[in-house]
C-alpha cells in the first residue's frame, strides 16, 4: 500500500483521519523541521494514540528536497493559471478581511 504525506501539521489531531489512514495506507508521513521533532499524541483514548505510533513516520527534508519543492512551486506561481488563481485568492482573503473589520450589525 503508498504512503499519505499530511502537510502542513505535524501531528494528527482528527480521528476520523487516523481511521482512515489505518485502512487506506502504510504509513502517514509527516513532514517536521528537524531530527528528533517531539510530537506529543494526546488523545483522550489510548487506542488513538497507539495508532498514530504505529502509522506515523516523520521525515526531514534534505537541502535538495528543500531547493526542489521552491524551484517546482516557484515555476507553478509564474505560469498565467496559477496567477489568476492566487490573485483571486488574494483578493477574496482581501474582501473577507474588510468584511470582518464591519460592525455584524451592517453585515
């Protein structure tokens, strides 16, 4: 069975993913910024935090990883599509925040 890669959060905090995850893949690979990164499970049932022990494998990317992943994002930035996208993205995360800003009586 392939590997699941859960990004940007390093650690789990939904069970229903961890019982997904359990059927679905091997491992759950969670990306962390250095060796020995402690990610405490602290879910209330035990048989949760078991499980994360079991599926969950934590991998720090190397300088190449690192160099590779800006190149990939950088060229997908630069095409027109994803332009459109990230302008109209800003400016939705732009309208939301002067919505927000409004007394809720006006809204």
């Amino acid at each position: 069975m392939p590997s699941a890669i859960y990004y940007p959060h390093t650690v789990i905090r939904n069970p229903n993913l961890i019982n997904t995850s359990l059927l679905l893949w091997d491992n759950v690979i969670c990306i962390v910024p250095q060796n020995n990164w402690i990610t405490p499970h602290d879910f209330k049932e035990k048989a949760f935090n078991e499980a994360l022990d079991i599926i969950t494998k934590y991998h720090v990317p190397s300088l190449q990883e690192k160099k590779s992943a800006n190149k990939d994002i950088t060229e997908f930035l630069l095409e027109d599509e994803s332009r459109f996208l990230l302008e109209t993205t800003l400016l939705s995360v732009l309208l939301q925040t002067e919505m927000d800003k409004r007394p809720s009586r006006v809204r």
